[in-house]
C-alpha cells in the first residue's frame, strides 16, 4: 500500500497503531515440503501488500488470492513463496491474522504453506498489522530486525512515529539446499531521505545475516519498498539494493528500467493500477496516481525466467496494490 496508514481508515486505526509497543513473532508450522522446486529447477515467488484497512471486503480478497494460488497450483506451478505486507489481526479487524486466515483457505484447497509472521505496529489482541511469510519449503528459521523508527504523516499534517520490519526465513529445497527469504514494507509518508535510512539497516542486516552462514546462498529480497523510480528521491534506495548485486526481476525479464510510466505505460505499475476500485484517498475520495512500489529482488540465482504484475482487471482486485509474481531459475 503505497500510503499504509495515509488517510486510510483514520478513524479506526490511528490510536492503535501510535502504541507500537509490542513485538510479536508467531509461526505456523505444518508439514509443507516441496520435492518439487529441485526437479523444476526454478522457485515462484508472489509479493502482496494485503491492505490493512479494508475489513469488509478481506475475505473476498483472501479467497481471490487462495483462487490464485489454487489455480496456478493445478496448471502444475505452484506459488513456492508468497511474501505478505500489512497482515492485520486484533479485534478491530474482526481476525487472529488474516496470513493465517489465507494459509488455511489454501489449507482446504489441499495445498500446505508453512507460515511465519511477526507483528510491527499496533497492540496485540486489539489491532495488529505486520508482515508474513507463506513457504511451501520447510522453514528452518526466523529472524526480524526493526528499522528505524521514522515519522510518518497519517492525517492532515500529524505525524506519527511508526516502526518498519524486515522478516527474513531460511528455507530448506530438498534436493538442492537452502534459500534465504527477506520481506520488508519500508515507510510511505516520510522522505525519500527517511527511507533511505531504512534501507541502509535493511541492506546491513541482510550482509550481516549471510555473513553468519557459511557458503554462497541464494537470496529473494521483496515486499513494498514504496519506492517509486519515477521521483528522483527514490532512486537511492533502489541503487542501494541492486548495486548490493541484487536483480530486480521485473525488470530484467521485461527489459525495462522504470516500468511504469503513466500514463502511456501501466503495465508494470504495482500500486493504484487504473481500474483498481481499492485505490483512493477515503478522505478526499481522489483516485491515486499508479506507481510501481513492489519488487522482487534476487541474489545468487542463474537467470530470471518470468515476471509479471498480477491481480489486477475485473474481478481480481485483491488491494490497493497488485501483487508481483517470479519465476527464478535455481543456480
């Protein structure tokens, strides 16, 4: 969500979501494995934003994604990674964490997923909003690092101090070996100066962390970087990552560079594609401009063999954002 907390659902959410007192990490572990990824010789991954204010429709939402999957799994190429922003819970959204509310629709579809999620903002029990990680992989481990806190503007010029996560999962391939798995969502309603900042604690944690392992391991860095290459003051954010030897595998399988430039091209916008009915300012009720904010980001991988911008067009809106689905080749 490209504003995560600007102007959306204000009168629900904003009190909460000042506290950030807790830290909550929570697994749903199962007995998903996935023999499969080694054979294939590539690993899907999906990126999401789950829009944390919209609680009427969030069920229909989770089920078209669960659809999604459902469908993607029976072509014979199952999503093996699905990486979530603003997964809620709490009493005020009417859920225990919608991530496991969608690991369980798959559930009955037949198809497992290991889940791990860690709470970033809100008050436990109340209103909680965080990031999770769906594997159909075996999780071996977890670890979160918080970035810096950064004010961030929700409503009319209050500014309120809110923390960023970084979730990072190690998987186990079996038959090739393990797959190091980083979503984030770094600050929308700051500067791009702000989130730089940010992204620097991200980049350290994710050297530090590979520097604890031994070998050479694959990496997927994505999430909703709110990164928009079109505003100059962006750009150094997304210089850090790829210049960090990451690939941006949107644009290498699309051989673009921006990929989304409104309004001659919207195909590889990510957030407030056109047509969107979830994209506009609840208080202003203006439509939002499409921007491409979502990355999948990978390291130490042969090639990047597709790419694309999915839930978008009638029927599979699912959120503000569209979600971004790759297919990377195993090195």
């Amino acid at each position: 969500m490209k504003a995560s907390l600007n102007s959306k659902k204000v009168h629900v959410g904003v009190a909460v979501l000042a506290f950030s007192l807790l830290l909550v990490s929570l697994a749903w572990s199962g007995k998903a494995v996935c023999p499969d990824v080694s054979a294939r010789g590539y690993v899907n991954v999906l990126t999401i934003n789950l829009l944390f204010s919209e609680i009427e429709d969030r069920e229909l939402r989770l089920k078209r994604i669960a659809d999604f999957v459902t469908q993607e799994t029976q072509q014979g190429n199952p999503v093996d990674i699905i990486l979530l922003q603003e997964v809620v819970g709490g009493t005020l959204e009417g859920t225990q964490n919608s991530s496991l509310d969608l690991k369980e629709l798959l559930a009955t579809k037949k198809i497992p997923y290991n889940l791990t999620f860690t709470m970033v903002n809100g008050l436990q029990g109340i209103l909680s909003v965080g990031n999770s990680i769906l594997s159909r992989c075996e999780i071996k481990s977890t670890l979160t690092k918080t970035l810096p806190f950064e004010s961030e503007e929700v409503f009319e010029g209050v500014d309120i101090p809110l923390k960023r996560k970084v979730i990072m999962v190690r998987i186990d391939v079996p038959g090739f070996g393990r797959i190091n798995v980083y979503d984030t969502h770094l600050c929308s309603g700051c500067s791009g100066s702000e989130r730089l900042q940010e992204a620097k604690v991200l980049m350290k944690f994710v050297q530090s962390t590979e520097n604890l392992i031994s070998g050479e391991n694959p990496i997927i860095l994505g999430g909703d970087f709110n990164t928009d290459l079109n505003i100059p003051g962006n750009r150094p954010v997304y210089n850090l990552v790829t210049n960090n030897g990451f690939v941006d595998t949107y644009a290498a399988f699309n051989g673009c560079s921006v990929c989304c430039t409104p309004p001659s091209d919207v195909s590889g916008c990510t957030f407030a594609v056109p047509g969107d009915p979830f994209a506009f300012d609840l208080i202003t009720h203006q439509t939002e401009s499409p921007q491409r904010i979502d990355y999948i980001f990978a390291k130490g991988f042969n090639a990047v063999l597709g790419s694309e911008v999915v839930f978008k067009g009638h029927s599979l809106w699912v959120s503000d954002h569209s979600g971004v689905l790759s297919q990377i080749s195993l090195p």
